[in-house]
C-alpha cells in the first residue's frame, strides 16, 4: 500500500557528508526538509565500504564539517589517515549532536524522482512504497555510489565465499589460512590487500592494470600533536581555500623546470617521504600539466616500485607507463612491501582476462586459481552513476540518464538545464578535490540561490541550456591543460567514465582546481547566479506540463 508523506521545502537523497551538511544548511534558512536514505544509518560512503583496510586518503583534520567548531575542538580523531570506523562514528556523532535524525529516513531508497511543471513540485516516489512532494530536490548521492561488478560468467557458480568492498558484511569475515582470491588493486584493493595478506593462507591479486601508489605514512595522533592541529585550525581552512585539491596545505609554487635534475630528485624524496597526497601535491605545482614533470614523478614511482618489491618479473608487472594522475593514484599502507610476502602472488590479467568463475576459483589463460574467498574490488559508476541509476525526470518527463547520454551537462556542477529546483552535491563536473571542503561550499552557494529565489518570489530556479554549455565547455577547456587529457583512452579510469564498458569516455570533473571553482561560486553569487533563470509562474511558456 502506497503512503504519502507530507509535503516538504527540500528533500535530500542520501545521508551522507553532502546530505547532512545540506540539512544543517537548509535547518539554518528555515526550509522545512527530509534526507532519505538507503541504508540503515548515516555514513554515505563510510556506511557501506566497511571493507579491511578502509581508511580515508585525506588526512582527518581536514575530513570533517567547519560549521561545528566545538567539535573539532573536542573530538579525538586517532589517526592520520582515519579507518572508517572512527569516520562513520564522527558523522553519527555530528548527526545525533545536532538532532538531525529527525529529519531522516533510513532503509529508504528513492525509486523515482519527477518534476510536475504544473504545480512545481518534485515527486518522489521510495521502496518504502511512500510518495513525497517538494519544492528544492537535493541530490546528495554522491560520486562512487554505483558499485561496479564485470559480468565474469560462472559467478553464480562459486562454492566459497564471495564479498563485494562496496557492500561488505557487517560480521568479521574470517580469511586466516584461507586461499584468498581479489579482483581489483585501485583504491580499494590496494587498501584490502596489505591487510588481507596478515592472515590469509595465500592471497592471489589478479591485476589489470597497475597503479601509481604513493605512501599513505599513516599513524597515530597523539594529544599534543591534535592540540596543534586544534589551534591551528584558522589557518588551515584558510590552506583549503589556496590549495588546488583544498587539502589544508600551502600553497606550493615549485615549477619543476626551474630546478636541476638533483634539486627535482630531492624534492620528490621529500614528497615521498611526508607521504600521502603530499607527493602529488607539495612536490611540483605543475605535476599534472608539465608532461616533463610528470613522467619524472611516474619514473620516480616506477623506481620505487623497482626497489622495494624484490622480485623483478612482479615488480615490473607493478609498474604503471601512463600518466601519473589520469587514474585517480591510491595511497598504500605498506602496499609494494606486500607482494615481497611469501603467502601473496600477482596474476597480470590485462592480456589475459579472468575468464570464467567455477566452483572451486578463477580462470585465467585456461590456469584455474583455486580459492576459498573471492574479494571483488572493481570500482564504481563513478560521477553520474548515482542520478542515472533513478528514474529521475525533468521537464517533458525527460530522463536524467538520456539528459547525460554523451557525459554530464552541469551548470558549477549543481544544477541541469530542464531540472528545475533541483541541485546536485559533488555532482558531476565539481572540482576532484577533497570532498568536504567541496561539499561545504557548494551547499553555502545552494542555500543562497535558494534564499534568493525565495526573496524575490521566484518559484523556478533553473540553469539554462547557455548556462550549461558554457560550463560543458569550460570543463572541458581545464581539462584540456592538464596532461591526462593526452592519456592513453584505452587507461581505464572512473574520473573519465571509461572503467565502465559503454559510458562515454569525457572527463567527469572539474581540473581548474579548487580556489578557481570557490572563486566562481563566489562570483555566481555577487552577480545574480548567471546562466540560471529564475520565474515567478511555474509553468514554463511552451512547455507541457509533466504528469506523473
Ligand atoms: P577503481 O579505482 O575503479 O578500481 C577498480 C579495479 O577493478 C581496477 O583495478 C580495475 O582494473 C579492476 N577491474 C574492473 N573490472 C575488471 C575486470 N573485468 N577484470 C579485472 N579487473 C577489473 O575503484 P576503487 O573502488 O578501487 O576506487 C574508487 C575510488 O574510491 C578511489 O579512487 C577513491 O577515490 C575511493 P582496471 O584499472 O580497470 O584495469
């Protein structure tokens, strides 16, 4: 039996970062709003990849909300690179502090979501067999919701036990003395492996394609290093504004060309050293547009890779000849080391694929690697996965999915022409940078174009068709500077859309770096939002009214 929910100003699909910052944002202008989600409690992301080993890339202090200052003053986090419990518990922290369950619903997933031009209202229809209406739809599904699970035939097949780290049990999943077979090594496999490795009998990787994998250096924060991180913290929001990725860094102004060969050699050590995003980041400002730059941050990797893995043939295999950068490079915790353990060994798939499951393993080139567990680690419908996956219609019943048949079409990466009222969070066409400092501005900039349409009386805000060409092009533009556009196309990579056979192959973010994007939110705002039109009547002339 269908029940229908009351109507609201503001519904938000998903509880995650994006969808609990909306809701505190929305709370603040008075918008009476509901979140939906389709797990059992908040978290987004960090509720469903419980995976071993799952720990964020980006360092904790800067993997929070700015808007509670009392609780960065207060709350402990353990660790550089926090695992995702201590993550998901901070959310549910800053949920339950500020009474937001409330307003949520959990174990619900929107099944349809569709504008009616008539009485401008989304309609949302959930699993839950509930209806709801609302002015403002919020998209906060964020950008690797879609799981991605190559059909290897014979799957079903499989005697063992069989894991997905994007749905991973919540019971701990017993691998010791077991024969472990994974599928996958980017940032998940390479986070899954090192961990695995302690305890399984034997680990077989089978890899495709290798990865640039930079040292994580995670480790404990002790008390006086988090009071410094606490006083400091003005200074470091300030970081995330000048920084490209908006991690809490200064800005480096290293131009690769301007050193000798062993100043660039030093630098790199040093980038190595400090670990994480680091290396990509405080080593050379240019590392993703100078071609030159980037082959010597590659070549660097390759001869770590050389060094530390002690079998040639497997160090090689480890290897990546593309460009650094046009996959999106993991941070490993001990991750090259691994494969010097006697009880791990790596399958190259990428000439020879699986090609087949059966009861007892995996297939490759007609050798079947026997198993007790198969881990498939294999990535996600990245960017666009999330709003395609729902039957989502704008104007004229238009689907989302066909809206973005050929790549994503975004104005600022929040809104789509023939969507009206109806905003996007790390949408596609946001900057690829460190996802909390992104989301928190482009919520800001969400609540004021909403607090504008309201203030004048506008009932429709939406992007136009110029609005969102221009963007289509900008994008495409930035993206064109940097040196992954000249990548190899046949490099899978979820920032292009590629890793998923049949999507088209266009870049899915924003590469103009984070200040610029902040600049241009910021620049929306003082100008009166350009390239969105905003109407008081709520059909539009010439258009037919959508019934739902
Ligand atoms: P990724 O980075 O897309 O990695 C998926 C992995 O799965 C990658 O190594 C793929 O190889 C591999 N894959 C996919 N299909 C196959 C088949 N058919 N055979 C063998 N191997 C396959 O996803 P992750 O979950 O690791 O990381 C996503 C993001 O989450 C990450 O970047 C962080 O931002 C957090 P391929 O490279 O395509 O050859």
């Amino acid at each position: 039996m269908s029940t229908t929910l009351p109507h609201y100003d503001a519904i938000v699909i998903g509880a995650g970062f994006g969808g609990i910052r909306a809701l505190h944002e929305f709370r603040k202008i008075g918008l009476k709003s509901k979140v939906f989600e389709a797990g059992t409690d908040v978290g987004g992301t960090w509720y469903w990849n419980r995976y071993p080993g799952a720990r964020t890339d980006s360092e904790a202090w800067c993997y929070c909300y700015k808007f509670d200052d009392e609780l960065l003053q207060t709350w402990d986090w353990k660790e550089r690179m926090p695992s995702w419990p201590e993550v998901f518990a901070y959310l549910r922290r800053v949920v339950d502090k500020h009474d937001m369950r409330r307003d949520m619903q959990f174990s619900t997933r929107i099944q349809s979501a569709h504008y009616d031009a008539v009485s401008n209202q989304w309609r949302v229809t959930t699993d839950q067999g509930e209806t709801a209406t609302c002015q403002y739809l919020i998209s906060a599904s964020g950008v690797l919701t879609v799981p991605y699970m190559p059909p290897f035939p014979g799957i079903e097949t499989f005697k063992g036990e069989v894991y997905r780290s994007s749905s991973w049990p919540r019971h701990k999943v017993d691998f010791a003395g077991k024969r472990v077979a994974l599928v996958g090594t980017g940032a998940t496999g390479v986070q899954i492996i090192p961990v695995v490795a302690q305890v399984a009998g034997h680990l077989t990787v089978f890899q495709r394609t290798p990865n640039y994998v930079m040292p994580g250096r995670n480790h404990f924060i002790d008390e006086e290093q988090r009071e410094g991180i606490r006083a400091n913290y003005d200074q470091m929001w300030q970081w995330t504004r000048t920084n490209p990725f908006a991690f809490p860094m200064p800005p480096c102004n290293q131009m690769f060309d301007d050193y000798t060969p062993e100043q660039q050699q030093r630098i790199f050590d040093g980038g190595w050293e400090v670990g994480g995003f680091r290396f990509l980041f405080e080593t050379f400002a240019d590392v993703l547009v100078n071609e030159k730059c980037n082959e010597a941050a590659a070549a660097y990797i390759r001869n770590k890779i050389r060094t530390i893995v002690k079998d040639p043939k497997t160090a090689e295999i480890l290897c990546p000849t593309y460009q650094f950068g046009l996959k999106r490079p993991p941070l490993g915790h001990f991750y090259y080391e691994t494969f010097n353990r006697s009880n791990v060994s790596l399958v190259d798939v990428k000439d020879t694929p699986i090609e087949r499951i059966t009861p007892k393993g995996l297939v490759v080139d007609g050798k079947e690697y026997e198993a007790d567990i198969l881990i498939f680690a294999t990535g996600f419908d990245g960017g666009t996965g999330a709003l395609s996956s729902i039957d989502m219609r704008g104007r004229d019943g238009r689907l989302m999915k066909d809206a973005w048949a050929g790549g994503p079409r975004t104005h600022m990466g929040t809104a789509v022409d023939g969507f009206p009222n109806m905003f996007m969070i790390s949408g596609p066409q946001t900057p690829f940078a460190n996802i909390p400092i992104i989301i928190d501005s482009a919520v800001e900039w969400i609540g004021k174009i909403i607090q504008k349409a309201r203030r004048d009386g506008d009932a429709v805000v939406e992007a136009t068709p110029e609005g969102v060409e221009g963007w289509v092009q900008h994008v495409q533009k930035l993206f064109s500077m940097t040196v992954m556009d000249k990548g190899d196309p046949s490099v899978h990579s979820w920032l292009m859309g590629n890793n998923i056979p049949g999507k088209t192959r266009t870049v899915l973010f924003y590469f103009g770096g984070a200040p610029m994007y902040f600049q241009e939110l910021n620049e929306s705002v003082d100008m009166g939002f350009p390239g969105f039109e905003f109407t008081k009547s709520t059909a539009k002339p010439g258009k037919t009214a959508t019934a739902t």
